[in-house]
C-alpha cells in the first residue's frame, strides 16, 4: 500500500465535502433531502464549460494555461458565471416547484418524492443536451509534483485543495459571524420564531439555496477539472454527499466538511484495499454504521 | 374605559376568524378592542382558542376573516416578520428562544431589525434591564433556567421597543415563585407605557395583575370587564369547572 | 400475422403485468404506509437473482445453479427481498422519514455493485442466461406459450390483488390506516407504528422481489442493467398516474406507464435516426421527470384512481393550547 492513498482521498474528500456542505445547510433549513442537489453539481460543470467554450471562441489568448495550471483564465471566468447560473438554475426549480409544494403545506416526503423527479429531468435534460459522453475543460496533461512522503499531487489538485479550504472557512465564518449567518441557523432551528423575531425566512431560503447550489457548482467544477465531465457526475456522488452530511450531523458546516473528508479517505483506502469496483459501496456502509450508532452525527444536535 | 373610545385604541380585532383549516375555524369572530396602556389578559378553558386567537394577530396562525388593526393601521395581511418592525412583539407560549444560538446572538438576531447604529445600544439597554443575561451573554440560551428563558424571550421581544407586547402563557412550566417574577416583570413593563395582552392558565396571579380581562370560550368572547371584579365573579368557575362545555373541550383538546 | 400480434399483444401484457406487481408492492409502502422507497430497483433485483440462482441448472463457472423448482425460487425471491427490506427498514423508519429515503438509494447503488462484482454468483455485467421459464415445453409454439405465460402472471397479479385487498380491510391493514392519519393516536390506542410501518415496508418489498423473480424466469435472463434507478423511476411513475392508495390503480398505471413507454421507445427506434436516439431516449426520461413533478403540483391523487393517499397536502396544526 503507498502513502499516495492520503492525497487521492484528501482530494476526493475535499470535493464531496464542498458538496455536502450544500447538502447540510439546504436541509437544514428547507427541511427534507433533495435528490436534486448532485445534479446541481453536474450542471455547475456543464455550465461552466459550455461558457468557457463560448469565452475560448471569442479570444484564444484566455484558452492558453496559467502555469502551471491546466486551464486558461476562461475557467475562472466561467467559473464566476456558473455559480451565478446554478444559484439561478435552484431559485428557478424553487419557485416553479419546491416553494408551491412548501406553501400547500406538503409532507416531507413530498418534497422529498419532487427533488426525485427533478433531479431525473435535469439530468436527462443534461444528457439531451450534452450527450453523456465524457468532456473535459482543457486537453492539457499535468505532471503530478513530488510532494515528499511518497505524496505526489497536480498543481490543479493542490489548487483544488486549496479553493476547498477557502471556501470552507468562508462559509463558516459566514454561518457564524455575520447576521445573515445568525439568521439562516435561527432558521434552520424555528422557523416561525424566526418569522416573529423578524427573519424574513423566504429570503433566508433563496439565500439558502442559492449558497448551496454556488457551493455545489465549485464542487461539480473540480470534480470535471480533475476527474471527467458527465451527466452522471452529480448523481455518483450524491450517496457520498448524503452520507457526509448525515455523518456530520445536519447544519454543521464544519462536521460536513470533516465528514466529507472522512469518507473520501475511506474510499481510497477501500480502493487500496478492497478494489476500485467497490468504491461506491463504501458511502453506504458509512451511512448504515452512522444510522446506527449515531443517527444525528458527529456535531448534530439531538432529534 | 369610556374615556378612552375617541383615543385610537392600540390593538383592534374586528370578526376575526382563524384557524389551521379554513373549514375548522378555532377562532370564530372575536370583536376585541385594547386601549393603549392596558394590561388586558385573555382566559378560557383549554381549546377555547385563546392560543390561536394571539397566534393569528402575530401572524402564525391563518386568518380566514375579520381584521386586525394595529394603532389605527391594518395589519392583517402583514407576514409575521414584519410586525416586529411595525411595533407589535410577540412571544410564544414554548421554544420562544432560539437554543442553539448563544444570548448575545439571540438578541442580535431580534436587533437586526433595527438601523445598523442603534443597535449595540439596544442590546446594552435590555443586558441593564435584565442583569441575568448579562452574567454570561456567549452561553448557548438552550442551557439557561425556565425563568431565564422567560426573561431572554421577553428581552427579545422589547429589543424595538414595541407599544404592544403579547405573551403567550409566559408562565407555563414555571415554579410559583418565578411565575409571580415574570409576572412582576410584566407589570414593570407595562408601567412604562407598553401596551400588554396576556393568555393565560394561570388565571387568579394573572387577574391581580390585570387591567382588564376577557373570557374566550369556542373560538369567542363570551365575558369581558374589569380584572378586580372578575376575580370574585361566579362565571369564571362555571367556565372553568367547564359546566354545559365539557364534552366540546376534551374534543378540542384532543387535537394534535 | 394476426397470430403474431396477439402473440406479441400477450408478450406485451405479460411484462406490464411483472410492473403491476411491482407497482403493488410500492403501493403497500407508500400508498398505504407512507414509506417513500428509492431502491425499487434493488429490491427487484434482489429477487431475480436469488430465484435465478437457486434454479439454474448447475453451470461449472459459477457457484450454484441449484435447479430447484420455479416456485422454490419464487418462493426464495420473496424471502430474501422481504428480509433485506425489513433490515433497511428496521434500521431507518424510526428515523426522519427521508433517512429512509436515502438509504434505499444506498441500496440500490450497493445491490447494482454487487450484481456487477460478486461475478462467482451473479454472473457480473453478462448476468445469468438459460433460466427456466414457466410453459418451456410450450416453447415450440410462441402463441401458447406466450398466452400460458400471460394466464399465470395474470393469477399472481389476481391473487396479489386480492391478498392485498384482504389485508387492507384486515384488522392489521385498520391499525395501518389509523396510523397514516393520526400516529399519536393510533399510538395511545396501544399500537406501535413502527412494527406496523416495518411489516408494511417488509411485505412490499418481499412483493417487488417476486415481480423480479416473476419478471426474470419470463424474460429467460438477467443482466445488472436490467436493475438501473430508471427502473425505480418507472415504477413509481406507474403508482402516481394511478393513485397511489389504491390497488387497482396501481395496476392500471403499469399497464398505462408501460404502455406508454413502450409506444414511444418504439416510435423512438422507429422515426428517429440512430445517430440521434440516445438523445431522443434521454428526452423521453427528462418528460417523466417533469411529469411526475406536474402531477405532484397539479393531481396528487393521481390521474385515475380515487384512493385516498398521504399526498394531499394538509398542514398539521401545531400543538393547540
């Protein structure tokens, strides 16, 4: 066994932790798992490719890589433009179908059946579009750098690595130091108190929804950077963010970050010992043990 | 009271109907009519529809009919979020703080109604008020007391310094003792001008405290006058003794 | 020709009807319990593999081939996918109700990688051929056998139906709807809902593993893709244009739902230019997705059937007083 299973499942575990962090906070606060959320990954990815296509047919010059990276300066600047697009993209699906349900007053498991037939249509519509053949963002190959240890590691993945841990304590800081923050996690708590206190909870659930369909869009990005662009993506890996976020426990923003790279470290090294074929297995097994032992997670707080 | 009918008065429903299903109203019709400066306590027996009745004027609970008007403006249709800001504070009967959140968060969050500059002021006005929040403002509010859940709840409420404040049964699950602290709190609240409207259980400590108190039975007023005189009146324990009602209350009650 | 068309008409009948069965399982978790399952696929795919196994003659490249009856293996199908059901259940349903949710949809992921890599017994991605089907000795004459094949999932899905209908005016099926719409009375009444959800959630899932086995011995192989979330899809597309809550809406929707995916698979290979039919067939799921979400919008009683169903949005009112 090499060492090298550390980096792989640090970079696995990054990605699944951004998205988890989506996942904890969306249900936190609207209150029922949306198998919808992998599919905001997927479309995040798409997006920003089909715009850093469109930005590399208008000048060359933002196609050619940034040293030492794969990509030219299109990818950030698409990147910006999908968030904004997947933000756009959830508010839609909201409005035309999550937040009718809400205001009937539907059960949970309404929701819950509506994220399921969402998420079935934008990923076939994805497929519609695209095709699910691969795609990538640059053709570009990389050299993995020697890092010591026996870790070797792409400038992308370290980048990769780097934006995660950005990211992670924006949000937090975010969720705990600022009022929007103060007011989603009032929310995430006691919705009508949070009403009689002031909270506008409609807006606080646009903003939720729009912070975890941008966090999902980063996350979709690097999947597509380092591994390949697909219809699936999203989906693959909806299991392991579900399992991060429950592992976590739901509303923490740390746990799910932790959690994700719990089970990213534990897939490596199930792939290391086990084999890759049962890669996707390892998320399940992760979620039956925290159902079991410890069904609010490692910082949720108590049913 | 009659010197008080040409003032506007600072709460006023008229024909209020409410409900969770608009086929089942609880509330059926309330003409109620609050001068400013009272301290008007609302009783009934359990599933009168008292809890509603404050409930549907927070705007937590649907209306289905009638009007609410708050110091002459209608604030019917207004979302419950934005009452606070139109000077009617609310605090419900259980989970009235948010326990996840420490004090000082809970009052930030109530505070972020108010304009950026005053708000640090405000906070520090309601700590001078309530010493208790002030020992130790970062601890989370879910391990404070059952009384000093009641005073944060409060606290929270006053942050805008509302002319109308409404409770919920603030004295519920409390010991006698902290009962009869809350209730003085109130009173000292309501001796600074605040407009208060009080549903309580707790009927004998809540008409010594009163102004003025209605009876709510099925969803409507069935008695209303000054709290002394009720205090010996015989209705109150044919109400509560639930004589010709009985049958109607454990239906009500039942409800989940 | 004619002889054909009926012979294909039956063919045609025969798979709608492994979905009706299908259907009803789902129908007994969430029409009539509330348990939204996203592992159908699993769960069917569970049994078409145990009764495969247990009947296969012996093949010397995988382990088994027991050559047991039919019914043994139906029999078999029923059990285990009953019992899996019953763990996921027994683990989940006194949780939130969407942690039951997604972890049917761990299942289904973890059975489709166990069928894909557990290859001494699953076969991997070829599956398991040369599975004995009801009437083989009617083979040589396609009309017979496929009418002898229609009569008999035409008695399970009677059966089925009746069983179901029994069991839902049965005391227990009572207990059951007491529960759905009012648990904390049904709880004060001295019933525990969570035994009475996890039989609920065990028999439909002991149903869906027969549909799989009933499913596999007609069709004569199985393969892990015959077991992918679409299939999840479908069915539960069938129980919503039927009425979930009501049995036999769920049968007519599979027939309706397969009906129509048939027609326009059809159409698809027919009028669309083969460069461009994958395209077409993801089309054709991105309009079951939406529908489904239109008639959670528009219909949530489904489109034909009347039967009452956890759908209808109905806000609860929070503790009074």
């Amino acid at each position: 066994m090499t060492p090298q299973f550390v980096m792989d499942g640090l970079i696995a575990g990054a990605m699944i932790g951004l998205g988890a962090i989506g996942v904890t906070l969306t249900y936190s606060i609207l209150r029922f798992a949306n198998f919808a959320h992998g599919e905001l990954l997927s479309w995040g990815a798409y997006l920003a490719m089909a715009i850093s296509g469109t930005i590399g047919m208008v000048s060359t010059t933002l196609l050619k890589p940034i040293a030492p990276f794969s990509f030219g300066w299109s990818l950030p600047i698409a990147t910006v433009l999908a968030i904004l697009l997947t933000g756009l993209l959830a508010l839609a699906v909201d409005a035309l179908l999550f937040g009718r349900l809400r205001r009937r007053g539907s059960a949970v498991i309404i929701l819950v059946m509506a994220s399921f037939g969402a998420s079935l249509a934008l990923r076939s519509l994805l497929e519609f579009i695209f095709t699910s053949k691969p795609a990538y963002f640059t053709k570009a190959l990389q050299i993995a750098i020697k890092l010591g240890g026996g870790l070797r590691a792409t400038p992308d993945q370290l980048l990769s690595l780097g934006m995660t841990l950005i990211a992670v304590i924006a949000v937090h800081l975010l969720m705990t130091r600022t009022s929007i923050g103060r007011s989603m996690r009032a929310v995430s708590e006691n919705p009508a108190l949070a009403g009689i206190a002031g909270v506008d909870v409609r807006k606080m659930i646009r903003v939720v929804w729009f912070l975890g369909a941008a966090l999902a869009c980063i996350a979709g990005i690097m999947t597509g950077l380092l591994v390949q662009i697909r219809p699936y993506l999203g989906h693959d890996l909806l299991l392991p963010l579900f399992a991060a976020a429950i592992l976590g426990g739901i509303g923490s923003v740390p746990g799910a970050m932790l959690a994700g790279l719990i089970v990213g470290l534990s897939e490596a090294l199930a792939v290391q010992l086990v084999g890759a074929e049962w890669r996707a297995a390892v998320s399940f097994v992760i979620l039956v043990i925290v159902l079991l032992v410890r069904p609010r997670g490692l910082f949720g707080r108590a049913a | 009271m009659t010197g008080l009918v040409t003032t506007t008065p600072a709460l006023e429903t008229r024909a209020l109907v409410a409900g969770y299903e608009p086929d089942l109203p609880i509330v059926r019709g309330v003409d109620l009519s609050v001068a400013p400066g009272e301290l008007l306590v609302v009783l009934g027996p359990n599933g009168a529809g008292k809890s509603t009745f404050v409930k549907a004027i927070a705007g937590v609970a649907p209306i289905h009919g009638g009007s609410v008007t708050l110091a002459g403006r209608d604030i019917t249709d207004v979302p419950a979020h934005r009452k606070i800001t139109q000077g009617l504070a609310f605090v419900p009967q259980t989970e009235n703080i948010f326990a996840t959140l420490s004090i000082h968060e809970n009052l930030q969050l109530a505070a972020a109604v108010l304009p950026k500059p005053v708000r640090p002021d405000r906070i520090r006005a309601l700590y001078d008020r309530f010493p208790d929040l002030a020992i130790a403002p970062s601890r989370l509010a879910g391990a404070l007391s059952g009384g000093q859940r009641q005073m944060l709840a409060v606290a929270r409420a006053l942050i805008v310094d509302p002319p109308l404040i409404i409770l919920d049964e603030p004295s519920a699950g409390l010991s006698p003792k902290i009962v009869s602290e809350v209730f003085e709190m109130l009173q000292r609240i309501n001796a600074t001008g605040v407009t208060v409207i009080l549903v309580e259980q707790n009927v004998k400590a809540a008409l010594k405290i009163a102004s003025r108190a209605v009876i709510l039975v099925e969803g409507q007023i069935r008695h209303e006058g000054a709290a002394t005189a009720l205090l010996d009146d015989p209705i109150l324990a044919k109400l509560y003794l639930g004589t010709g009602h009985a049958r109607n209350h454990s239906r009500e009650a039942e409800l989940p | 020709m004619s002889l054909d068309l009926l012979a294909y008409g039956a063919f045609f009948l025969t798979m709608a009807l492994t979905y009706a069965i299908m259907c009803l399982g789902l129908n007994i978790q969430w029409g009539q319990t509330g348990l939204f399952n996203v592992g159908i696929a699993a769960f069917v795919a569970i049994g078409a593999y145990v009764s495969a196994v247990l009947t296969t003659p012996e093949t010397p490249d995988r382990l088994g081939g027991f050559d047991l009856p039919i019914a043994v293996g139906w029999l078999g199908a029923v059990l285990v996918a009953g019992l899996a059901a019953w763990l996921v259940g027994a683990l989940t349903i006194r949780l939130r109700s969407d942690y039951l949710a997604i972890a049917t949809f761990g299942v289904a992921v973890s059975v489709q990688l166990c069928v894909l890599n557990i290859q001494p017994l699953t076969g991997g991605a070829f599956g398991i051929g040369f599975i004995p089907r009801p009437f083989g000795g009617l083979a040589a004459s396609p009309l017979a056998f496929s009418l002898a094949n229609l009569a008999l999932t035409a008695v399970v899905v009677l059966g089925l139906y009746l069983a179901l209908e029994h069991l839902a005016k049965s005391p227990w099926g009572r207990v059951l709807r007491a529960i759905r719409e009012d648990e904390i009375a049904a709880q004060a009444l001295g019933k525990r809902p969570i035994r009475f959800r996890l039989q609920a959630f065990a028999i439909g899932g002991a149903i869906m593993g027969l549909a799989g086995a009933v499913q596999g011995h007609f069709i004569g192989f199985i393969a892990p893709d015959n077991y992918l979330p679409i299939l999840t899809f479908q069915v539960w597309a069938m129980l919503i244009v039927g009425g979930s809550g009501n049995n036999r809406g769920a049968i007519l929707g599979a027939i309706l739902v397969w009906g129509l995916w048939a027609l326009t698979a059809a159409a698809v290979s027919a009028f669309v230019p083969p460069e461009q039919q994958a395209r077409a067939s993801s089309f054709q799921i991105v309009a079951i997705g939406v529908g489904l979400c239109l008639i959670l919008l528009l219909r949530p009683r489904g489109i034909i059937g009347e039967g009452r169903s956890p759908i209808a949005g109905r806000i609860k009112p929070k503790s009074e007083e």
